[in-house]
C-alpha cells in the first residue's frame, strides 16, 4: 500500500485533537462514532458502485488517464516515476485554480493547499483509481485477471511503459493501460493554460463514462442503479427516494431501497441521541445542552415515522455486519415508541457502542472527559448513501 499520510510537528494537545477528529469521521463524511459506516458503505455499494465521498468532479477520471499517459510516453522502460505523477497531477491542480479563481466549491481537489504552493498528500488519482477499476476503465494485466491497483501499475511499471532500454530492438509500444479513453487533449502539458471539468462532447467524455457505467453487472446480471440513472441522460432527480428513481428499481431493489430509507432514518436519530448523551456528560446545563436535545426533537419529528418501520432481519440480509448494531437500534425503536422521553434511558446501550466500535476513544466512555472538552455537538443528517456526489455526476453527464 502507498504512504497517503505525512507527518508534521504538532503539541501534545494538538495530536490529541487531530487523532479524534480522524477517528470520528465515517465513510459518509460525517461522524460515525457508532459504527452505521457498515450501512452506508451496504447500499452505496450496491446501488453506486465505484463512487466515493471523496470524490468532486467525473472528470478527474480523465485527468487521470492522461497523467499516466503522458507518463507512459515520458518515462518508457524506467522504474515508476512517482516525483513526476506527483508534479503531473499538482500542474493539472493549478491549471484548474487558474480557471476557477481562488475561492472553494469548485471541486478542485487539495486547492486550498495548491493556492499556498504545497503539494497535497492525496492525489486525485489515488481518490479515483478505485472508481475506474470498478467502472472497468483500467486494462486488466492478464486475461482473466481483475483491473489492476495503483500500486500494481506502478510495480510492473518497466514492461507496461515499454519492452525494455534498446527500442531499436524491443520496437513494439507499450500496451493500452486504460479502456476506452478519451483522446489526451492537445494543450494537456501547457502549464499556463485553463483546465476546466466540462466534459467534452467532441471526444465524448460523458458517453464513455456511461458506457464503462454500463459494464458492471449486480449479482442478477443487471445494470447497476448507477448506470440505469445515467441511461435517462437528464438531470439528476431531486431525491434517491425519488419516483424517477425507484421507477428503475426491480422489486427487490425496492424492497431493499425502503430499508435503506429506514436505515438512514434510525442513523439520524441515533446520532442525535449521542450528540445529547455526550453533552449531558460534558456540562448538562447550557445553552448547548438545550440546542442537542432540540436537534433529537427536530430530528425525532422528521424521521421517527421511517425509523420505527426498519425492521432489523431485512437489514442485516442487506448488510450483514449491521447485526452489531441490532441492541442499539431495538433499544432506540422502543424508545421512540414510548414516547420519546429521556434520553439517559439509552445510556448504556450507547455507551457499550460506542465503546466496542472505539475501544478506548468512546466519548460516552465514563473516563472519556479529556476527549469531550475538545468535542462539540451539532446537528445530525440521515445516510445519504452518497448520493450527492451521485446527483451531481449524473449532471455533469446530462450537461447541466
């Protein structure tokens, strides 16, 4: 595996501080201190394979594909030159704030940190690499082999790259890395020139994307919701629940997409039963106390009715490790059924939890004061099963 992380100085207090934050942060973005990443991760995969919260613009695909290319041409027959990838992808990065400007919300990946002249430790080609092996867009290295890592291409780099020093000798090119790629654009090494994420209709970004969408199969041999969304060719619905998206689904994707609702439901309650519990533990009388349980009241209102329809059985088949979360989510339905009331009443089945997804790291742990003084509540979200950054591909697609 490839170093993603690198290492700076900081105080004590400061580790401190960074470690929970990290530790906090669940595969939908947001704080996952009772372990639903097994939920979100079930029906995203499902429904949205290959996407990623990381993820900002489909693009990026193609900006990839070109920066090993130009690699390839470059760099023939020689070990993988990773210092030249890294300055590949941070010109592509500049080219990008040059037309974009300065400001964030562009999708410009590690842009704050491009803006200062620094590299950004992750890449966008390590954000996306995943998602092109899983939308068939990279070469498999052998006949029935999986579409390679990162770490693959770059360890057989030398004979993908080209036959070896004599080319007067070993005069065949090197193989396609990916399938299906769009042309590399004429200016793509002019550092002074704008790049832009409209996909270009003229070598037909948008539809290759489809068609790689088209590729995988679920375990009937279907496409996949992905791809059947993107085969509309419009602009993304307003919803995952929407009626033009559950018009695709066959009858067990229904079935499964109604628990997937429930889920995300039980998710936002739970996390706004622990945002309260953590507060009550840390200083019970303020203002941030009663902001808690104002935000487990908006959000019983909002979302009791779904949560109390999961049923715990159908969940597991679709996501078997949610069985871990069968105690909490019981204990939280009878809540709810009885009233909704105090909310200390689920203070142990939180607190056991959060202590066997965190050992040691739990803020609802009764020797977890020093971590709760540097924490903050705030309001909670259902799972959205990534459907954000889904909605906005499937407008880049449709040209919106």
């Amino acid at each position: 595996m490839e170093p993603q992380l690198g290492w700076v100085w900081l105080s004590q207090k400061e580790r401190r501080t960074a470690e929970q934050a990290l530790a906090s942060i669940g595969p939908d973005g947001t704080r996952d201190e009772l372990g639903f990443g097994v939920v979100h991760f079930a029906y995203a995969d499902r429904f949205f394979p290959g996407t990623s919260v990381q993820q900002t613009q489909l693009r990026y695909v193609w900006f990839t594909c070109w920066s090993y290319l130009e690699l390839q041409q470059r760099e023939g027959g020689k070990p993988f030159p990773r210092g030249d990838l890294d300055r590949i992808e941070d010109r592509t990065g500049h080219r990008l704030l040059r037309h974009y400007g300065s400001g964030d919300g562009h999708g410009v990946i590690g842009g704050r940190v491009l803006r200062v002249g620094r590299s950004p430790v992750v890449k966008p080609s390590a954000v996306y690499w995943n998602a092109m092996r899983s939308w068939n867009l990279v070469k498999p290295l052998g006949a029935g082999r999986d579409a390679p890592g990162r770490g693959e291409i770059h360890a057989h780099w030398e004979e993908l790259s080209g036959r070896g020093p004599r080319p007067e000798v070993d005069a065949e090119p090197p193989g396609p890395l990916f399938l299906d790629a769009p042309p590399t654009p004429a200016k793509w090494r002019a550092a002074n020139e704008p790049l832009d994420f409209e996909l270009d209709t003229k070598t037909d970004e948008a539809g290759r994307i489809r068609r790689a969408w088209l590729k995988p199969r679920d375990g009937h041999g279907r496409p996949t919701l992905l791809s059947r969304l993107a085969e509309r060719g419009v602009a993304s619905p307003g919803s995952m629940y929407d009626r033009g998206v559950v018009s695709l689904l066959h009858a067990d994707e229904k079935t499964s997409m109604e628990r997937a609702r429930q889920a995300g439901s039980v998710a936002a309650i739970a996390r706004s039963v622990h945002t309260t519990l953590v507060q009550s533990m840390k200083d019970d009388d303020c203002n941030e106390a009663r902001d808690a349980r104002s935000w487990l009241d908006e959000s019983i209102v909002e979302h009791g009715e779904q949560a109390l329809k999961l049923e715990l059985p159908g969940l597991v088949q679709d996501a078997a490790e949610a069985n871990k979360l069968g105690g909490l989510i019981h204990e939280t339905q009878d809540w709810l059924r009885k009233g909704a009331g105090d909310v200390g009443a689920l203070a142990n089945v939180y607190r056991e939890r959060e202590e066997a997804q965190k050992p040691g790291r739990a803020l609802l742990a009764r020797s977890g004061d020093e971590r709760r003084q540097g924490w903050r509540p705030r309001a909670s979200a259902p799972l959205t099963y990534r459907w954000g950054h889904v909605s906005t591909f499937l407008d880049q697609l449709a040209g919106r």
